[in-house]
C-alpha cells in the first residue's frame, strides 16, 4: 500500500498578516490584533513576527503586552476579511487535492497521496503552495509534510515562519521524541498536568510508556496518545465541503458589563436565542433539549441542562427553557460575566414526533407560526427589521459579538 502524503499548512500570524497585508504601512513594525477592552475581550488574538519577537502571546492581556512593547500597534479584528483570505488559500489547496480539511480558519490538512505523480513528491507540492500563498495573497504559510496528520500538524508547528518542515517514519523518532508532550496535538493542559504526575514530559516519554498505563490514566485517549506519539495515527483527511453531522447548536457572549439580575440574564438569554433559533431552522433541525453555561465574575463556569415536552425551533421556547434553568440552579453568589445557550439532542425537524397528555401542543404551534413570521420579515428587511420589546433597552451584549466556528474533533 502506498505510504500516504499529508500536508498541514498554517498560515502565520493570520489575523496580523492580513492586517499587515491590507495596509503597507503596518509592515515591519510591532503588530497585535486585540479584541475590544470596553466589550471586555481585551486580549491579543494575533500577532506580527516583529511583535513575536518582544514576547507577546496570543490570549495574554492587551495591557500586558503593550508592557512588553510599548511601541505595539494594536488594531481591531475584521473577521469578514480573515474568512476571505481562508477561503482564498483553500481556493489554492484545491489545485492541488480534493482532500481538505480546515481545522480553524488559518489552518488544513491536505491528503496529497493522489497527486504526486503530477506535482511531485511532498515537499515539492508544499513548496509549490508555499509560494503560491506568498505571491497571489502576500502571506507566508508554514507547511508540515508526513505520513499521518498528527505529525504533520507537528511538522508545521516546529519551524516559523514561511518554512517547510518533514517528518518521515524514517526520522519521526530523532526529530520529535525529544520534544514536550503538550507539543502532541491532543495534550491539552489538564492531560499535560496527568502525564507529569507519571513522569512523562516528552513524546517519547509517552511512546515509550506501557500503553496500559496510560489506558489506566486517561481511558480511551491515553490509548489514542500512546499511538500517536509512535506514528500510528490513521485518521483519515476528509473531503472538501465535507461536514460532521451536528449534535447541537450554541450561541455564547462575555457580557461588557457583569449581569446582576435574572431580568438581565433573560435579555441577554432572550437574544441569543434568535441566533440559535435562526441555525435550527437553516439546518433544518429541531431541539429536543437545552443546555446553558453560566460563567461567574470569578470566572468559574457550570453547565446545567434539560429536556423539550415538545421538539422545538423557537426562539422563546429555548430562552424560557434556559432562563427556568437559571433561577433553578444558579445561586446569585456572584455576578453573571457570560452565557452560553445550547439546542442538544437534535432530530430533523420532518421527523415524528411522539407527544404526551400534557404538552401544549395548541400553544407550541401558535409560538411555531409568530417565530416564522418573523423569521420571514428578518430574512427579508434585516435581523433588527423586528425584534422583542424588551431587547429595545440597554442588554449589555457586545456590539460587535461575532461567531466562532470550532473545528471539529478527529476521529478515525
């Protein structure tokens, strides 16, 4: 069987890089885009190589880096165009594979097994991507070439910016078992903290470990990293255009101000609700649970969740079910800095349903046709064409809340 080709393209610096790009006069200088201190999102979500170089972080505080840079320009995020200059580069990937999987907007895995005997060999074909990216776009990419998508996400990861780096099975084993552990895509922090506690700090410390162990540690995903760590992640590259089918569908926001009241929580609820709502009918799916995550001024987040006495699209029908969970179960000990409403348990919205002597189906189908009502006007006038009264007032939801779509986990 032919030994596969898989490339993981990162693009460097995303978010500043097109910033940087946009606008010549931003080049060469110490460069951070930084989310909105008065919406409360005041860190740095990107940052320029000459910003790198100063030690800033993604995810540190706005005030903490301009500490360590007092010259760093800071610059808002324009999302519009960052999803853009995604869709641009992935316009590139396709010359040369139909496999392609995103993993967040400036990232993808590539299987090119099937095109090396018309680009040539992997490195090759991320040379020739590499290049494209920096003369049609003006960005730099690094690009990771291996056998599996574990090290090649690796691979990109260990040299930037503008590089290639190749892990073979020839040389995976002098090349990274001498790296961290959390290096290994799926050692997170709280896995990192477990592992220690076992003396494994490296990849080969975790290669090298009786994978019994790990089973005993960390259930199914010790076994899953014992196999990375050693070359044998089989997971496939999905196809362009592909999708998970989806288990649930949420809406969340930092507050700019905390909220110190259950009316308060319902506006915020009441409006995240529209979004959720507005998915499910786009998809074609209805809820049959809710779930909320309540996070404190403390920053301490819980999760409660419950069942639909009848599977629902409807905006106000998810809202009452999230804020009934809120007065049932959150204390009031601290202030409320964000919400977050899920719809879980989903089925598609033809499928049958089997109702109970106590559902309001009367009710239920009124609310079902004042939703689509509005829906229909929204679509055609705009989403502020019509709205609740009580969202009218003061909500305390950033204006310029915008969406983040997570990639979605391997599996094999």
């Amino acid at each position: 069987m032919k030994e596969r080709v898989i490339l993981h393209s990162d693009m460097n610096g995303f978010y500043a890089s097109v910033e940087c790009m946009l606008n010549p006069e931003l080049k060469g200088k110490p460069v951070a885009v930084g989310g909105s201190v008065e919406n409360r999102h005041g860190i740095i979500l990107a940052k320029s190589e000459e910003a790198k170089k100063f030690g800033i972080k993604t995810g540190e505080a706005l005030w903490q880096a301009q500490q360590k840079c007092k010259d760093l320009i800071i610059v808002p995020p324009h999302y519009d165009k960052y999803k853009a200059y995604s869709e641009y580069a992935r316009e590139i990937y396709r010359r040369y594979t139909d496999l392609i999987e995103p993993f967040g907007l400036d990232e993808c895995w590539l299987d090119v097994t099937g095109s090396t005997h018309l680009f040539g060999n992997g490195y090759d074909i991320a040379y020739q991507i590499k290049e494209c990216i920096k003369y049609e776009l003006g960005l730099t990419v690094s690009v990771g070439v291996s056998f599996n998508k574990i090290f090649a996400k690796l691979g990109s990861d260990m040299k930037k910016p503008d590089a290639i780096t190749i892990i073979s099975k020839e040389n995976f084993k002098d090349k990274i078992w001498s790296l961290p552990a959390s290096d290994l895509l799926g050692v997170g922090r709280a896995t990192t903290n477990k592992i220690e506690t076992m003396g494994i700090k490296t990849i080969g410390d975790l290669a090298n470990i009786d994978v019994d162990l790990l089973v005993c540690r960390l259930g199914k995903n010790g076994r899953d990293l014992w196999m990375y760590a050693n070359g044998m992640d089989s997971s496939r590259v999905r196809p362009d255009g592909f999708r998970d089918p989806i288990k649930s569908i949420g809406h969340g926001i930092t507050c700019k101000e905390d909220l110190v009241s259950t009316e308060e929580v319902w506006k915020v609820m009441l409006e995240l609700s529209q979004n959720v709502s507005k998915r499910l009918k786009e998809e074609k799916l209805n809820a049959c649970g809710v779930q909320i995550s309540v996070r404190d001024n403390q920053l301490i987040s819980r999760q409660f969740q419950c069942g639909m006495p009848i599977a629902t699209q409807s905006a106000m029908e998810l809202a009452h079910a999230g804020i009934e969970l809120f007065t049932t179960n959150y204390n009031w000990k601290y202030d409320v800095r964000s919400l977050t409403i899920r719809a879980i348990n989903l089925q598609p919205d033809d499928e049958p349903v089997q109702l109970d002597l106590f559902s309001n189906v009367t009710k239920h189908e009124k609310q079902e046709t004042i939703d689509n009502t509005v829906m229909a006007i929204r679509k055609r006038f705009g989403d502020k064409a019509i709205i609740n009264a009580t969202l009218l007032n003061e909500t305390k939801i950033p204006k310029d809340d915008h969406e983040s779509v997570l990639p979605a986990p391997m599996f094999k």
